[in-house]
C-alpha cells in the first residue's frame, strides 16, 4: 500500500476527475452512475470545478496516489432557506476500500463544513452497502429514513437509507 494525499479539486483537476468518475463507476454499483461516469465534457467538468472551488462554503476534495484519483468526497452545500444543510457524498476506488481513505477525506471534509457554519449533512446510501452505513454512523450520522426503490440498475431496484449529520 503505497501512500496518498489530501488536497482540493481544481479546474485543472477536471480530466483525471472525468477519468475517475469512469473507473469508479465501473466498480461500483453504489453510486449514482456506473462506468460512463459523468455525462460532462471536459471543459463542462472544468467549468463545475471552478465554481466548487469558488464557493467558500463548499468542500471537494480528492486522495491522490502518485498522480491518480483514488478518492473524493464533496459537501455542497444548499441554498436559501437550506444553506444550513449540504449533501455528502464520498467514493474510493475498489482496490483501495477499507484503507481509511474514504475516513480520512470525510474526516477532512466535515471539518471543513462545521468551519463554513454547515449544521446538517446529509446523505443517501444503498441499504445494502453495511460498510458504507458503518462508516457513516462512526461519524454520528443517523438513519433519517428509508427510501423503497430509491434506485434502478439494469430492471432491479434498490433501496437506501437517508442519514443525517447533525454539526
């Protein structure tokens, strides 16, 4: 296991994120997407990077590995009558779970939001995903409720649990 870096996502970030997306996709039936990643091009993803990065109240960071993506976690924050709640979410490539990495940017990444006067985090996750949920709770996060065929992959459903962070 060879070691890794915390830092921000950049606009200039936006190729190997494009290409990160696509491999952990591929790996993974947790996500919102699969192994087309993000429907984005390179100066859309360039574009969306930047406006993270401008927005003092949100946090995207990456774990990077000699040059590679190995992880993200992105807290974005909502707006209006919201913006003292944000969202969460948080991937790390296959070979690399249960190393402490997805720990290490979530631990990063809500230190950041309390610091923004973030209150509440919020997010989804499949209700079969015990390690994710694990994870999740040993942060403090709590059930919030439960979502029936929240989504659809290949005709099957699957539900997911919705948890919240109380800051």
């Amino acid at each position: 296991m060879s070691a890794y870096r915390i830092r921000p996502v950049g606009p200039d970030d936006a190729v190997a994120m494009l290409a990160f997306c696509r491999a952990v996709g591929a790996e993974s039936d947790n996500l919102s997407f699969g192994a087309e990643g993000l429907p984005l091009t390179v100066e859309q993803a360039r574009d969306a990077l930047a406006s993270f990065a401008a927005d003092p109240r949100e946090t995207n960071l990456v774990a990077v590995d000699g040059g590679e993506i190995i992880g993200n976690c992105h807290v974005a924050p909502l707006k209006r009558r919201f913006a003292h709640r944000a969202e969460l979410s948080v991937c790390v490539r296959r070979p690399r779970w249960r190393q402490g990495i997805g720990r290490a940017l979530m631990q990063r990444a809500i230190e950041q939001a309390r610091e923004a006067g973030i209150e509440i985090i919020s997010l989804e996750v499949r209700a079969d995903n015990l390690g994710a949920i694990a994870l999740y709770r040993s942060f403090g996060f709590e059930e919030i409720g439960f979502f029936r065929r929240f989504g659809k992959i290949g005709g099957a459903y699957y539900d997911a649990l919705l948890m919240n962070l109380y800051l």
